[in-house]
C-alpha cells in the first residue's frame, strides 16, 4: 500500500513539471510577437534617427551654403533634408551629432522640421538661393503619399494585437486556479477538482474523531459504491444525496475528505461559490458541465461546499424582483440532481451552516434524502478529537485528555486543532522540548480572551472599579446554585475586554427558567458591585447589559417563559420571515414584550445586589485581593466564602498549573 501511494506522489509530482514549460512557451510567444511588430516600424519608418532642426537652420546653414542636394516636402507639414555626401562630413556638420559618428547620405534624408504654412517656405527657398548659380539651386519635391503602407500595415497589426491583448487578459482572468485553465473559451465549463485513483486523498474515517452517528450515515454511501448489489437485491436504493448541516469548524468538510478517501470512486469536489461569475448563464452552464462529467466517470461522488450560495429560497432575495443569477443556477441545479434525465450511480454530497435559508425544493426526498446534522462536539468526542490533533504534537504524555476536554466545553473541531497548534507554538517560543499542560492551559486562555495587554495604561481609580466589578461577578455565581461554576477571575486587560471572568459551564442540552435567572442575575453582579461600592456604576458593564437583555427578549418571545403572554413563540426556524416588513404581534403584544423583559432584568439585578449586600465582607476581599495578586481562581474563592453550597465546583488546580484555566466568559468590555 505504501508503494502505491510513492507512485501516486511521483505522479502528482510530475504533472505540474509538463504544464510549466507550455505556460512559459505561451509568454515567449507573446514577447516575439511583440518584438515583430516593434522591427516592422522600424524597418518601414524612412525617418528613423533623423536629426530635427528648425528652418531658419536650415536656410542660412545649409541651403544657402549650397549643401543641400534634395528638399522633400512631407504631407505640406514636415520638410526632410538631404545634405551632399561631400559636404555632410565637414566640420560644420559634426554638431548637429553630438560626437556621433555621422551618417552616410545614400540617398535618405539627415535632417527635418516641420513648416506651418507650404507657400511661405517655397518664398524663402526662393530668396535664399537667388545668389546661387543655377546648377546649386534645389527645389522642394512633395509626398503627399508618405505613410500610406505604414498606415496600412499598423491598421492591421494594432487591432489584431488589441484584440490578443483583450483575450489574453481575460483568459488569465477566468483561468484561476482550477483544473481549467482553458480561459475565457471555457468559462462556462466546471471547475470541480477531480480525485480519483492517480490523486488519492490521505484522509479517511479514522481521522475523523467524534461524528459517529455522522460517520454512519456516509459510512453506507461508501458501502453502496463499493458493494451495490448487497442493497440492490433486496429493492433498496442508495440516496442520492446528503446534506451535511451544522455550525462552523465542525468537520463537514472534513468528513466530505474521509468520503473521498475511503470510496474507490473519482470525487469531484468544489464550492458553491464556483458557480457564480460575473456573466449571464455561466452558472447553470457550470452546472450542465459538471453533471456531464459526473455522468461520464459514474459511479461516483460530487462535493458542494458552502452550497447555501447557490441554494438560498428563491423569492427571498433582496434583489426584489431582479432576475438573480443565483436563482437561474438553482434552477439548472435542481434539474440535474433529479429532472426528467437520468441521473444514475452520481450522488450529491452538500454542506451548510445555513440549511434554514436553503430553498425547499433543494432539500425534498429525491435529491437530498438525508440532512446529517454535525453538531459540536461532547465531552467525550472533544477527548477524542484531542486525540487525533495532537498525534504530530511533542507533549508530555503524563497529561490526561480529559483534563483537556473538560476545559474546552463548547469548543468546535476546529476550535481544538487551534489549542494544539497554539499550544506548540507557545512552547517552543519558550524554548521546550515538549508542550506540557501549561501550554495548553495558555493556548485556551489566548483563543478565548485574547491576548495580555499589561501594558495597557489603566488609572488606579479604574483598577478598582474593574477589581470590584469582577469580584461582584465571582460572588453572585458562587451563591448560586444554577450559575456556572467559577474558575479564574482577572483585572488584566486581555483582547478588548479589560477584565474577564473564566466560568465552567454546565454542558445540557435544555435549560430551564430557574437556571436562566441565576445566569442574568450572576451576569449582573459587576454592575450591581458598582453601585452597592461607588454609588454610580460605569460603562464597563456594556457587554454584561447586552446579553442580558438579548436573553430576556428571548425567554419571552422564543421560549415561552413568559406569565403574560404564556405558551407563545415568536421565533421562526424556517427563515422565511427573514425580509419580512411587519412583526408577527401587535403593538399592544410589544409593549407587553417589552415590560416583561424589564421586569425579568429588574428582578435579576434586585437578586444581584441582595446577595452582595448580604455577602459584602467577602465581596470587599475578594476584591483586594484582585487588586494585589490581578489574578484569582477557585480555590481562593472558596477560602472566602467556603465550599459552594450546591456541591457542583469545577476541578480546581495547584501551583502553577492553576493560572490558565478554561475562559468562557468577559466580565468587562
């Protein structure tokens, strides 16, 4: 197996070695035309290295001396003039060229001016020459035709060189970087990249960590390509199409590799940005060409990333009645995946963080007949990602993953990839050998809150006011059951914030609304610690304030916590509302809306401010101690105020391992 993936390498290494010498024998090409044409106009310009002078020059200096032995008259506008080949070498004449050797005669001109008007010049000819005997005088002669195979021959070649230049650039243009590079003749051809036996991807479902019920559904796409007469024999048939849906970073395209890894079929993979290009009907041509190849290579695979954006409802558009090219592709798109021609052994795979926008007829029984949802993953799948991301990485192998992933909650495959890379990256900058749990513990704190400002100028006034907001933020999450656990409580500014809070949230998948109100009143205790200290509070709550009003308007108007209005939902999964003009409630519903959401605000804070009141001792040390040390942590919380009551701490860590535990949260903006 080895072996055949040297060869497969040896090959990809050789195709690009062919394709570089046509790309520089096509610029050589360009260069010797240009060279031509700049010879053709020197060799048919007669006036080439001319020496222009002005006419009283020529009158007093050289005619009247009887050196001139032919005066042509250019088109009534220019004169040129040959000088005798026994006269040109003189002294007189060794000025006009600067040193230069002088050029023989041979019958073409040495000099020039231009004259404004014909009959004038013929006057002065004339009178100049009245003293010379009859065998000196020279007449003007006239070419009124001078030009004209210049003319002709220019005319030809500068329309001709436009239109290559034209060509030339829009080809480079539209090549990109695709398998086509074709140029501007093939624009409306696909430009889906190809995997098939001779480009293998490295990539399959073992690198693939978490996503098993993900991986099952592909799983049996591969299975049917590799072995279809298992499903055929008893009637089934294979979908023709999936949809891989979920938030960012976790793994749909991906999985879409391992896909192309695992099944022994040509892959065709490309963006749904790729169909979209600045002229009429490039994109359903794209479309038509991509399914002609699929076709041609059947059974095989073709990959859409991002195909929300192609696929978004049409109708829904901002555009308001314009005539979409989006939609046009959508169209040739849903055509091809199931119309009237047949579309066996092609299956679709798509993906998207945006299902809700995508049309509905894209997503019916037929052509996609699965949506896999990728979900973020769980504490157990984020071990596991662990475990795959830090195979290349030199760490100390006494660390515990699931020390790992129980700080990373909410974090995306991706998410993870960066602590790792983070994490390497901060241990060599310390000169390492290995990254040990420290790093790590660094690289969460830097993804999530940014980086140290200790540099920043801070006023010992706003010191303190930083120190009690985030002590205010520690004591109510503490004396609160369904509050998320604290860990880590810093005054030094890190990203825009210039205090934060690190707390440990609890990973459910509902939320009750005991649970919510401890979170916005714990979420208000850096403003409630203002007020209850200083008698005035700050702007350093606006981030605080924000997310408590977003969650207030949301448990009234999404959840249905509402005692006013009860069991109602304003919220729309669908999407459909998205440029809708009118609200789904009356004005009277809003003021109602609005009302409930402050009383819900004011109730949290009132509870805020109780339990400083009542814990106000230990506010005012926790404080202090923010002020001295800048950095406190769980265990420093509970020698003020003792264990939790509630028994759900989070892991708490000693020496040094205790200063980068995970961030989930900014106290102040």
């Amino acid at each position: 197996m080895n072996d055949q993936y040297d060869e497969r390498d040896r090959m990809r290494e050789r195709k690009p070695q062919g394709r570089a010498p046509r790309r520089l024998a096509s610029v050589v090409w360009v260069y010797l035309a240009l060279l031509f044409v700049f010879f053709v106009i020197v060799i048919l310009n007669p006036t080439a290295g001319v020496k222009e002078i002005n006419m009283r020059t020529f009158l007093y200096e050289m005619l009247q001396p009887g050196d001139v032995e032919k005066i042509v008259v250019v088109k009534e506008k220019k004169v040129e003039v040959t000088i005798r080949e026994d006269r040109i070498s003189g002294d007189r004449y060794k000025k006009y060229f600067s040193g230069r050797e002088i050029p023989p005669s041979q019958g073409k001109p040495q000099f020039c001016f231009q004259i404004g008007s014909l009959e004038m010049f013929e006057t002065a000819v004339k009178e100049v020459q009245a003293d010379l005997p009859k065998d000196e005088q020279v007449f003007p002669e006239y070419d009124n035709d001078r030009g004209h195979v210049m003319n002709q021959v220019m005319g030809l070649l500068l329309p001709l060189a436009f239109f290559f230049l034209v060509i030339f650039f829009f080809s480079r243009m539209f090549a990109g970087g695709g398998r086509n590079n074709g140029g501007v003749f093939n624009v409306g051809k696909s430009r889906a990249q190809v995997f098939d036996r001779d480009s293998a991807v490295k990539v399959d479902f073992k690198d693939v960590a978490g996503l098993e019920e993900a991986k099952v559904e592909i799983r049996e796409i591969v299975e049917f390509l590799k072995n279809p007469k298992k499903y055929t024999d008893l009637g089934g048939k294979i979908p023709k199409g999936a949809l891989l849906v979920g938030p960012p970073g976790t793994g749909k395209t991906l999985l879409a590799k391992a896909v192309a890894g695992e099944a022994n079929v040509p892959f065709f993979s490309l963006s749904g940005s790729d169909f979209v290009e600045m002229f009429v009907g490039v994109g359903a041509s794209r479309v038509r060409d991509l399914f002609k190849q699929a076709k041609e290579k059947a059974p095989c695979i073709v990959f859409i990333d991002e195909i929300d954006a192609i696929g978004r409802a049409r109708g829904k558009n901002p555009n308001f009645g314009a005539n979409d090219e989006r939609e046009n592709t959508l169209n040739q798109l849903l055509t091809e995946m199931d119309g009237f021609a047949s579309n066996a052994g092609v299956i679709i795979l798509a993906a998207t963080n945006r299902a809700d926008i995508l049309d509905k007829a894209l997503l019916r029984a037929g052509r996609f007949d699965r949506q896999i949802n990728v979900e973020l993953p769980d504490l157990a799948e984020r071990k596991a990602i662990f475990g795959v991301h830090l195979r290349p990485v030199k760490y100390d192998k006494s660390m515990d993953l699931d020390f790992l992933a129980k700080q990373t909650p909410g974090f995306s495959g991706a998410d993870i990839a960066n602590v790792c890379n983070e994490a390497a990256l901060i241990a060599a900058r310390k000169d390492k050998k290995v990254v040990e749990k420290q790093d790590f513990l660094d690289a969460i704190d830097r993804i999530v809150g940014g980086l140290e400002r200790r540099n920043k100028i801070i006023s010992d006034a706003e010191k303190r006011t930083i120190a009690f907001h985030e002590a205010g933020h520690a004591t109510v999450s503490w004396m609160l059951e369904h509050a998320n656990p604290l860990v880590k409580v810093t005054i030094i500014p890190r990203g825009k914030a210039l205090g934060a809070a690190w707390y440990l949230p609890e990973e459910r998948q509902i939320t009750t609304t005991e649970q919510m109100q401890d979170e916005m009143a714990a979420t208000l205790g850096g403003r409630a610690a203002e007020e209850l200290v200083f008698g005035e509070v700050s702007t350093g709550a606006l981030n605080d304030l924000e997310r408590v009003t977003k969650q207030a308007y949301a448990m009234i108007t999404y959840f249905g916590m509402s005692k006013q209005l009860g069991n109602v939902s304003f919220f729309d999964s669908t999407g459909q509302s998205e440029y809708a003009f009118t609200k789904p409630y009356s004005e009277q519903t809003a003021e109602a809306i609005d009302r409930e959401a402050h009383e819900l605000i004011d109730r949290a804070y009132e509870r805020a401010t109780e339990i400083l009141k009542t814990h106000r001792e230990g506010l005012e040390k926790l404080a202090l101690q923010l002020l001295d040390k800048e950095v406190i942590f769980t265990e420093d919380v509970e020698r003020v105020f003792g264990p939790r009551p509630f028994g759900n701490q989070p892991e708490t860590f000693s020496g040094e391992d205790r200063s980068g535990d995970t961030p989930s949260d900014a106290g102040i903006s």
